[in-house]
C-alpha cells in the first residue's frame, strides 16, 4: 500500500463550487505539505504544518484554505474554485529532521471549467 | 531567498547517450539540502536523491550520478546508457533545513529508440 494517499485522483468542477482534495499518510511524519504544479513552472507550496495545531501559508495560498485533521490527514479545500487553479496538485510528507527527504503523493488532477 | 534553475527545459537524445541535467541553485544558508526528483508520464514524483551541503562527494547508482560542486552552486545530474525508461521530467529542489522545498522548473528528458 502507497504511503502517501491522495484523493480524488482526478476531479473536474465547475467555477464556485467548493472543492476538498484530501491527503492521508502512513509514515508517521509530523510535516505536510501541498504544492501545485503547473506547466513549466515547477511545483510551489501553497500551505505547510508542521504538527495538528501548526498551519503555514506558502507562496500561492490565497484561494485556498487548509485543515489538519489529525497527524495522519491534511485536507486542501478550494471554497470557489476558478479556472486557474486547474492543476496538478501534490500532497507530501516529511520527518521533523531538517535533514529528512519530503515524500510526494501520486497527485490530484483538478480540472475547473 | 533560494531559487533553484534548470536552464534546459527539454532535452532529446537516442537510447545508449550519455545526458547531463544541470542545475544551479542559489541560497545564502551554509547548511542546505538539494533533491532530484523524478516525474514520469504517470505523474507521480519519484526521490531520487538527497545531499546535504557538508558532502561534496559525488554519488553514483547504478546508470545514474550526481556531481555536486559548491564553488559553482551547482547539482548536475547525469544518466549513463539512457534508456527509454528514463524519459521523465526531472526536478532539482533544495531547502534549507525546516521549511519548504524550492524547485526548479523542471528538464523534460526524451530518449527515443
């Protein structure tokens, strides 16, 4: 079984409806992270936490909110999604060492018409 | 602020070639960590390997190696015998200690028959 679990693997939607893209992982890693993924541009940090009570902004996070449910989930949600957040989204892990690698989900494909 | 460029945005060679994907890095830290990830045609991101900014040692597995020089800010990545398995996109990222992985924007590799 993977780690790193992401669901739904693909979602297409329409503009204003409100979005979740769920995470959960395995590995018993404090870090989580979601990044985006658009062509040519690489992946950036929309949001981070470092434990359940512990929510960061990355670069990209507004349109976006967040929820740590437990050390296991990490929920993204899009209140009203729009055309350009149709992406490829990742969910990844890591442990508390600054040494530790981040271990990436298998993405979720988001569509927004 | 860290930035990671991966100046070539697409390479092609023929199956058995040698192929080189370079990438620079800038960062003010001493202490620092830099990645290769791999993303096949299915997606999904794959750790290659991780170096911490003590080790300068050049790292080889298997077809695959890394030359990490930091009098050039440099973590070039090179595959031996490139075979058709290796066509992917692939990203170099760095972070410094805690916080998020920057990456690149990422060498989209075509090896053909």
């Amino acid at each position: 079984d993977a780690d790193v679990t992401q669901t739904p693997r693909n979602r297409i939607t329409k503009t204003g409806k409100r979005i979740m893209l769920e995470c959960s992982q395995t590995k018993g890693h404090d870090r989580m992270y979601w990044y985006r993924q658009d062509p040519g541009l690489g992946l950036r940090l929309i949001y981070y936490s470092f434990d359940v009570k512990d929510i960061n902004k990355g670069e990209i996070s507004d349109g976006y909110s967040v929820s740590r449910q437990a050390q296991a989930k990490f929920s993204l949600s899009l209140e009203s999604a729009i055309p350009n957040q149709t992406a490829l989204y990742f969910c990844a892990t890591r442990e508390g060492s600054s040494a530790s690698t981040q271990y990436f989900g298998p993405g979720t494909r988001l569509t927004v018409l | 602020a860290q930035k990671v460029t991966q100046a070539q945005t697409e390479i092609s060679v023929v199956e058995k070639e040698d192929v080189t994907l370079d990438c620079v890095y800038e960062t003010r830290d001493t202490t620092y960590y830099l990645f290769w990830y791999k993303q096949p045609p299915s997606g999904e991101l794959v750790f290659l390997i991780r170096r911490n900014s003590f080790d300068e040692q050049n790292e080889i597995s298997g077809r695959y190696s890394w030359n990490f020089q930091k009098s050039t800010s440099s973590f070039n990545f090179t595959i031996t015998a490139s075979q058709v398995v290796d066509s992917a996109v692939y990203f170099c990222a760095l972070s410094t200690g805690f916080q998020k992985l920057v990456f690149g924007t990422g060498t989209r590799l075509l090896v053909s028959p």
